[in-house]
C-alpha cells in the first residue's frame, strides 16, 4: 500500500461545488490533514 505524506500541503479542487468544500475538508482533517495545510485550488494559480 502506498504511503501518504500527510505533513504536505493539499490542493482541495471541488470544481465549482463551494458546498462540498466543507465537507471534503473536515474529512480531510479527520484523516490526519492539517487544516493549516489544506488549500482551495483555483484554476487561474499554478500550485
């Protein structure tokens, strides 16, 4: 199984769907992200 580096920042793309952004968000955290290292991906910024 592949390891995640959960100490990496994460793009979080919802594609237009702003009401999933929580969503994914907290389950994120609740699976060891940091909150601090999650961002919201925006198609006009490189990552």
């Amino acid at each position: 199984m592949t390891e995640i580096n959960k100490e990496k920042s994460v793009y979080l793309f919802v594609h237009g769907r702003k009401d999933l952004y929580d969503t994914a968000r907290n389950l994120l955290v609740e699976n060891g992200f940091s909150s601090d290292k999650i961002i919201s991906a925006r198609s006009n910024e490189v990552g």
